[in-house]
C-alpha cells in the first residue's frame, strides 16, 4: 500500500532534545555542569552581550570548576558562514574540546553549525545544509545557555545561518538539521532575562508564539506536540505583557522562559508555519530581527492560513484566553487573530517591514549591517517583494504551511507585511 496518498506525512518522526536545567539560579550550575560533561577547555561563544557582564560571570563559573575558557564574542546577529569558520579557527589553534553557547538563537545556532565543521576537519559551513546526513555525527560536546525568551534554540536539532557567498542580490539564509545538533545539555534560567530591553523581549516573545502556533497548525500534524504549544500560548497571553512593561518580575519571566522551552520542544518535532519563511527571508536580506520578523508576518500568514486551520485557530484563541462561549469556529478563529493584534499592539510591534527604515533605534543598530548593496534601506517595491518571496518560497518552513503556497501568493503575503497594516 502506498501509505503516502493516505497521509502528507504518514509517519511522524520525534526528534531529540537535550537533557536540561530549568528555573532561576540554573545558570549557576553550568561551572559543574561543563565539568561533568568531561569539559577540559572550552569555547564560550557569544555575541558579545556588552555591558550586561553576564560573559564575565559564565566565564567564571566555568573557570571555578576547573575548566578553562576561551572566548569568542565575534558571533554576528543573523549568524554567517563566515562566524562559524572564524570560530572554528580558534577551536582548533586554542585546541578547545567543548563548546558552551550564550545568548539568543545567533549564539546558540552558530555553535552548532561550528560543531559541525570542527568534526568533519573544518570543511566549510556551507557543505552542509537542509537535512544532514553526516560523515561523523559525533560533535564536540555542547552546553547551551539562553539570554532570551525566545529562540528555542538551546533545545532544537537545527540551525539556521547566512550563506555569504550566494549571489549578493538573492542572498542566502539556510536551515540545517541533524539528529546530534541537539546540544548535550539546554540551561534556561529566567535571571538571566531581566536585563533583556523591552522592545527584544517583545520581539523574542513573538518567535515563541511562531513556534508554538506554527507547530500546531504545521500539516505535519504531530499529536504529542500539540498540547505543549497550546500550553506554550497559554503562558505567553498570561506572561508576555508583564515581562515586556517590567523585565524585573520575576514570574512573568520564568513564565516566558518556560513557554520558550516547550515552544522550542514543540516546533523541534511538528515543524512551523510560512511566519518563519517570511522572516528568514527577510533577515537574509535586510538583517532584521528573527522575533521582529515573525511578528510582523504573523498578520498576513495568520489570515491566510485562517480559512484551513479554522479550528485550531479556535482552541488558540482559547489557550489565548479568549472566552469563545457563544461563538462559531469561525468567529472564534477570528478572535484569534484580534487578540494578538492586541497584544501585538500593546507590546510595541512595528505595523510592517518598511515601517523599520524610520525606526531610530532599529534602523541606526539593524538594516543596512549586512553586505548586501540593496540592504540600506527596505525597500518593500514589486522587485523586492518578488525577491524576498522567492527566498520565503523555497524555505523548509513553507512546506508544512496548512495553506499550499505559490509563488503568487506569497509575493501577496511578503506584499502585505512590507507595507500593509494589521
Ligand atoms: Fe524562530
């Protein structure tokens, strides 16, 4: 029997996650923690984390338990090939055996990707992309601490990084994903989260929803991940607000590191949405922020994806802490969609991609950082939506989308979250 005309995906596979310490004060074990991995000397990756000093305290802690650090602060927002092989080079001349990540999904991603290329004797980056099947799985060993509610990263078998060398005017963003990815151990301790600005604890708490909605509605349909990404949306619509007016309350940010954590699970094994398509493509060009990214494509994806998924657009609703008591699927599906253009709304999102070019703040740190000539300025025109489609297009994520993608009418979509409104 061909099992494949009865089901788009007939078999379901569950996919690892690393063992892991949750909570506050969690971040205090990574010292013993590296050392019972067998750690003797270690890379600390990072962006930098500049005038937090939470770089200096991990770097200590290790240090205190007898393992020696080297630190590499050179990881870039939106990793490229190029960060995974300067942090290659210095594994190999420090003659490191182990990894520790710090930070947001960046860090996270490009430790993976340079456990890669340090196990397969510093081939480049770019030889490995989409679904791996690799020469030596067995990867340097790797502890993954989060600084952000948000990425999933620290329990996800993937990575997503910038291929520098394509075609400057197609740039592109590439996800890969491998069963030994997985780190050897997730730390996720919501102290570490209080310094974390008010408008990127928004932005990363939009890549939660993203994961957890996009792993529901995913045509993949895997079953043991949807109670956790409605539990997952849950803790954001109780959480979010609170974590972003005041990033010292402790319950609301171990509720978002939580909602993080099972997000990440859920997405891991279910797959996501064309939300994570959009902003991919549009980092690949412009450098934006993933959470931003996905925040902003919410809107048009959501509304497009409404009339396929109107069901568990419903329960999301729920879990959204809407009362639907009264109201059709339908009409309880669209209140889905009111409700996180509220909190969307409350928490500061940006309207569109273009609004981002008068954005002091964002602009001045953000767009124009990449080394692509057009990436000044978003420029949202017929050519640019066409383009960053096509990118959005050819993306994992676009796969398991619940409405089947064209080019046409993702160009309709990458249109609206250019330059439309939610
Ligand atoms: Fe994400």
């Amino acid at each position: 029997m061909d099992i494949g005309r009865l089901h788009i995906f007939p078999i379901k596979n569950f996919h690892p996650v690393p063992a892991a310490l949750l909570g506050p004060g969690a971040h205090e074990m990574v010292g013993a923690s590296a050392r019972d991995l067998g750690f003797r000397r270690t890379l600390l990756m990072t962006t930098g984390l500049r005038g937090t000093g939470i770089v200096d305290e991990i770097r200590a802690q290790v240090e205190a338990a007898g393992v020696e650090v080297v630190v590499f602060d050179q990881v870039q927002s939106n990793p490229k090939d190029t960060d995974v092989m300067a942090a290659h080079a210095v594994y190999r001349t420090e003659r490191c055996d182990s990894f520790i990540s710090l930070g947001g999904g960046s860090s996270h991603d490009c430790t993976k990707a340079t456990r890669v290329v340090a196990a397969h004797d510093g081939r480049l980056i770019t030889d490995f992309k989409g679904p791996l099947a690799l020469e030596n799985p067995v990867l340097p060993p790797h502890i993954a601490v989060s600084t952000t509610a948000g990425t999933g990263s620290e329990t996800s078998f993937a990575f997503v990084v910038t291929d520098t060398t394509s075609d400057p005017d197609r740039p592109h963003k590439f996800a890969s994903f491998a069963h030994a990815l997985a780190p050897s151990l997730a730390i996720d301790d919501p102290v570490l989260f209080y310094g974390l600005p008010a408008d990127l604890t928004a932005y990363c708490g939009f890549d939660v929803l993203a994961h957890a909605v996009g792993a529901y509605v995913s045509i993949l349909e895997m079953t043991p991940s949807h109670g956790l990404a409605l539990q997952a949306i849950e803790l954001l619509a109780t959480h979010l607000r609170t974590a972003v007016g005041n990033g010292y309350d402790a319950a609301a940010r171990e509720g978002m590191m939580y909602a993080q954590y099972i997000a990440g699970q859920a997405f891991n094994s279910a797959g996501l949405d064309a939300v994570h398509s959009i902003s991919h493509a549009t980092s690949a060009h412009y450098d934006t922020h993933h959470g931003l990214g996905n925040a902003i494509a919410t809107f048009p994806v959501w509304e497009a994806n409404l009339p396929f998924a109107y069901r568990k657009y419903a329960r999301i609703a729920q879990a959204m802490g809407v009362d639907t008591r009264g109201m059709s699927e339908v009409q309880a599906a669209d209140a889905a969609l009111d409700a996180v253009r509220r909190l969307a709304d409350d928490v500061g999102i940006p309207q569109n991609f273009t609004s981002l070019n008068t954005l002091p703040r964002y602009s001045k740190s953000r767009i124009g950082e990449g080394r692509y000539a057009h990436a000044a300025t978003i420029a949202g025109d017929d050519a640019d939506c066409a383009r960053v489609a096509l990118h959005a297009l050819g993306d994992v994520c676009t796969v398991t989308n619940p409405k089947a993608l064209t080019l046409d009418s993702m160009t309709a979509l990458v249109r609206s979250a250019m330059v439309g409104s939610r």
